[in-house]
C-alpha cells in the first residue's frame, strides 16, 4: 500500500508538471547548450541578433528619409517666400505708379484750359518789378502779385494764331458745286425764227451761268426744237430762275423743259 500511494504521487506530480507542454522550448534550451559547448555558441547568438538589428536600420532609414523630405519641404518654403516677397514689391511699385497717374489726370481735369494753352505756346514769366513804398504807404491793393502783364501776352499770342489759322484757312479754294443742264426750248410752231430763238436764249446772262453747245431737233410736223446745255452754280442759278428768264420771250419759246439734269 505504501509504494502504490508513492508511485501515485509521483505520477500526480508529473501530472501537475507543464514540462511536456513547453518541450519545443526545452529543446531550443538544450540545442543551445551542446551549441555553445562546440564552440559556435557565436553563430547562434548572431543569428538571435539579427532580427534585433533590422528594426534599427529601418529607424535609420526612415530618419534619413524623413530628414530629407524635411530638407525638402523648408527649400520649397523659402523659394515660396522669395516669391512673394518678389511679388509684394511689384504689387507695391504698381501701386505707387498708379497713385501718380491719379493725381497727374486730377491736375489735368482741374485746368484743361491752361494745361491747353501751356501746351500751344509757352509762354515765359515776366520778372516781378518791384515796387517801392513811399512814406510808409503799406497799400497792397495797387501791387499785382500774379501777374496780370503774363494773361495779356498768352491772350495776345492766342488770338494771333487763331488769325493765321483762319487767313491760312481762307487762302484754300473752296469747292464749288457745279451742275450740267440740257434744256429743250420749243417754238410756237414751223415758222418761228429758231436762230432768233437760239440767240434770245443766249441773251440770259447771270453770275455762275455758262452756256454751251446746242443743236436743232426735230420734233414733228416740220418744227424743230432748240436743245442747248448749259453750266451752273448750283449756290447761284437755278432751274427755276433760267425757266422764269427764258420764258419771257414769249413771242418765240413756247415752253422749257430740262432733258438732263447731271451734278459735276
């Protein structure tokens, strides 16, 4: 009885034993020792450092790259900072520029008329004389401060271009408007005198009328009708004016007709 109660506790002590579970870890323990006995326990813990090392070379790695994105990024800031510091300048000289412009054309919507006049002709200051006072006459009234004498000069030299320009502009022909009328003057009949027609016509003479060449038509019956042209001023003769003057003979023209009318 006593050896079997012994045999059964050492087999529950092997039961609570975990020595069987962990036997992959023993093993490595033992491959290990006889390792380390033939003397290439140096391989082995090599071997164990190994993957100990890789995680520091990829910390260097990625510190290395992480530096030379950063080395990066600030070059890329400062060039964008030149940029714009670049750009405020010109942003600031634009500004100035048009500030000028803005004043140049107030002055100029202020005084057209002088700034007209400076242009056309220049005209020189007058030297100020000055004015001496006597017996303690301090009478500002009588001194002309701003020089009335320079508005009289830029008047006088005004109103001489104004002259020349229109003497100059009167020396240019001025174009006349003329025009060409072929007029038919009829008879009474066959037997009025049609060279006596032809010269009463002729007879008409006024400013800015010209007669020409003419010729005897026939018409009918044996009477012949007179066509003669004739040049006018347009300003000056008229078609009605050469009907009321031709028709008072009316002993030879019956009546007047214009056949052309044509501007020259």
């Amino acid at each position: 009885m006593c050896r079997s109660r012994t045999k059964m506790s050492g087999l529950q002590c092997l039961a609570t034993e975990n020595v069987w579970f962990d036997k992959q870890r023993y093993d490595d323990a033992e491959k290990c020792f006889y390792e380390g006995a033939n003397g290439t326990a140096a391989k082995a813990k090599t071997a164990v450092l190994q993957p100990k090392e890789a995680p520091q070379k990829r910390r260097h790695r990625n510190s290395s790259s992480h530096g030379a994105g950063d080395q990066e990024l600030v070059s890329r800031m400062k060039g964008m900072e030149l940029e714009n510091q670049t750009l405020h300048k010109v942003v600031e000289e634009m500004r100035a520029a048009l500030k000028k412009l803005e004043l140049r054309v107030a002055s100029l919507e202020k005084s057209p008329a002088a700034v007209t006049c400076a242009k056309a002709a220049p005209v020189k200051a007058a030297p100020v004389k000055p004015v001496k006072v006597e017996n303690g006459d301090d009478d500002d009234s009588d001194i002309d401060l701003f020089g009335s004498d320079d508005d009289e000069e830029a008047e006088r030299i005004k109103q001489e271009r104004l002259d020349a320009y229109a003497a100059k502009k009167s020396k240019k022909p001025a174009l006349i408007a003329k025009s060409s009328i072929l007029l038919d003057v009829k008879p009474w009949d066959d037997e009025t005198d049609m060279g006596k027609l032809e010269e009463c016509v002729r007879s008409v003479q006024m400013d800015g009328l010209l007669w020409g060449a003419s010729k005897l038509v026939p018409v009918g019956y044996g009477i012949k009708k007179l066509q003669i042209n004739c040049v006018v001023e347009d300003d000056k003769v008229g078609t009605d004016i050469l009907e009321e003057e031709l028709t008072k003979f009316e002993d030879y023209i019956q009546s007047i007709d214009v056949a052309a009318f044509n501007k020259i």
